[in-house]
C-alpha cells in the first residue's frame, strides 16, 4: 500500500536482478559525487583531490564489476533503478549541499558514504530469507568495507604528514579569511560603533526602553550596512577570501550582535541596574575582540588590548559626555 501511494518500492520486495542494478547505479552515483569532490578541492587542496580521483577510479571498477556479476547471473538489460525509487534505502545529500562544505566535513562526507552503504548492505543480508540473495548482499556488504579501507590506504599515500599539514594550513586561512575576519570585523564595528549613540541616549533621557529602541535600531542597521558593503565589497575570486555571501553574513550578524550586545541591558527598567550590566558587557566585549584578534590572527595580546580598548574606551566616554552635555 505505501509502495502504490510513494510509488517507490521496498526493498524487500525486490528481486535480485533489482537488487544487483541498485548497486551498479549507486556505485556509479557515488563515483561521480567523488568526482565532483575533487574538482571542487584540485586548486587549493591537490593532494586531496587526487585521493577522490582515485576512489572514483575504484567505484568504477566495482560498478564495471557488478556489471559482470548481472550478466553472468541474469539475462536481459540491467534493470532502471536508484535509490530514490526504494524506500528506505540509504540516501545521499544533494551535491550542490556538500561541495561548499569544508575540507574536514568532506572527507568525513566521504567516510559517511562509504559506511551508510556498508552498514545497509549488512542489514539487508540479515533480513534475506533467500541463500542466494543473503550471499549477494554480504558480497556487497564486503565490497564496501573495502571501499573504506581503500580510501584510508589512498589518503595515506596521497596524503603525506607535510602535505596534510600544508592542506589543513590552506584549510585554515580560507577559514579565517571567509568566516574570521569578517566577523571580527563586524564584532568590532558593531561594538565600538554603537557605543556613542547608545551611552549618549542613555545618559541624555535616562529612560531604558528609548536608549533600547535607539541601540536595536542602530545595530540592525549597522548590520545590514556591513554585511552588503563586505559582500559587494569583494567577491572573492582574485583576493582568495571565499564566498562574498558567507563573509556578508558573517560580518552582518557580528556587526548586529556586537551593538545589540550592550543594548538589551536597557530591557531592564531600572536605569541604573541596565548601565551597569550594560558596562559590563562592554568590557567583555572588548576584551573578546581582542582575544579573538591574538588567537586568530595572530596579533600581539598588548597591542590587540592597547588598538580595542583604549579605541572603545574613547567612543564609550565621549557618548557618555555628548549625553550628559
């Protein structure tokens, strides 16, 4: 019945032919994923890529493999089926979801794929109740965990110790230039910036929800003014420093929460109690951005406190004596 609604069949229900053309069709699937993978990775990571490269080669030998098995066993064309025509076969994400995704997280998409289809191969042979469909599916079951010792061997041969390490260097400036930079300075804008409109309303009215409404309106909008100036600013292609989208909304959302920061304190309808916790969080603000700035690019921690706090300790104390003038 949920076959005839889905239009999809389960596998229980089907026969070795079908069970064989499945797995022709998902080695096939999976060697082009792995392709994708390594044209993704061959300009800045080649060494990886020549890994997936390799484990394409090896999907297609075990497709060109499988074919043999089908025509040995079976008359008749190999039979028109993917996973997505059988409930509850295991699935594989969209590419176009995994290619941005960082150096670690695809080779652990890689790893991933290799074990899913391992550990159902596995369960299926369990379930069968036909010897020869039980064989089938444990010989396909041991060609996987194949596959992912094979990928372990390709890395370790592709992939020696200064190699890795000057991958994963690559891996971790594209990090900083994309997520880091941009975000640190969006923290910064967003902290040191709002300082004087908040603290300048704060002590002129001395009424929480105004000081509030002028800190949200001002984060906000500082926000959404950083994260399109430092998407339109660069779009990466020439400066190496990634997707212009992801550096827009890493530099708009710290830009925002660096201002809203100090602002939902005036949430609070004591004056007093509000400034003070808004204070506070000022100073811890402050003391992050340089924390960040030491441990990601590798500023001086005396200079990274001497540029951040003295700057926003000025911008604090000139909102305070515009608002109390």
């Amino acid at each position: 019945m949920i076959g005839f609604i889905t239009g999809r069949k389960k596998f229980s229900e089907l026969t070795e032919p079908e069970i064989l053309a499945l797995a022709i069709s998902s080695e096939e699937d999976d060697a082009a994923i792995y392709r994708t993978f390594a044209a993704r990775l061959r300009a800045e990571y080649p060494a990886t890529a020549a890994v997936f490269d390799a484990m394409a080669e090896e999907e297609d030998s075990h497709r060109a493999s499988l074919i043999e098995l089908f025509k040995r066993r079976f008359d008749g064309p190999i039979p028109l089926i993917r996973r997505e025509h059988v409930a509850g076969y295991y699935w594989r994400r969209p590419v176009w979801l995994v290619e941005n995704l960082d150096l670690d997280s695809i080779r652990a998409e890689a790893a991933r794929m290799e074990r899913d289809a391992a550990e159902f191969y596995e369960r299926a042979a369990k379930r069968a109740s036909d010897p020869d469909t039980r064989r089938l599916l444990g010989d396909l079951a041991a060609a996987e965990r194949k596959h992912e010792r094979r990928a372990e061997e390709l890395e370790q041969a592709h992939l020696s110790g200064d190699v890795r390490d000057e991958e994963e260097l690559v891996a971790h400036r594209r990090f900083v230039l994309t997520w880091v930079q941009p975000g640190l300075a969006g923290l910064m804008d967003g902290s040191v910036s709002t300082l004087a409109p908040i603290f300048a309303t704060a002590f002129a009215t001395q009424d929480t929800w105004t000081t509030f409404q002028v800190g949200l309106a001002a984060s906000v909008g500082a926000g959404i003014s950083m994260g399109f100036t430092e998407a339109a600013s660069d779009d990466g292609v020439i400066s190496g420093r990634g997707s212009p989208v992801k550096r827009g909304i890493a530099a708009g959302v710290m830009t925002a929460v660096g201002g809203l920061g100090h602002a939902l304190p005036y949430l609070i309808p004591d004056f007093r109690l509000a400034t003070a916790i808004a204070l506070a969080v000022v100073f811890v603000e402050l003391w992050a951005i340089a924390w960040i700035q030491n441990r990601y690019m590798q500023t001086p921690i005396g200079r990274a406190v001497f540029q951040v706090v003295l700057g926003g300790a000025m911008v604090l104390a000139a909102g305070i004596l515009i608002g109390e003038t």
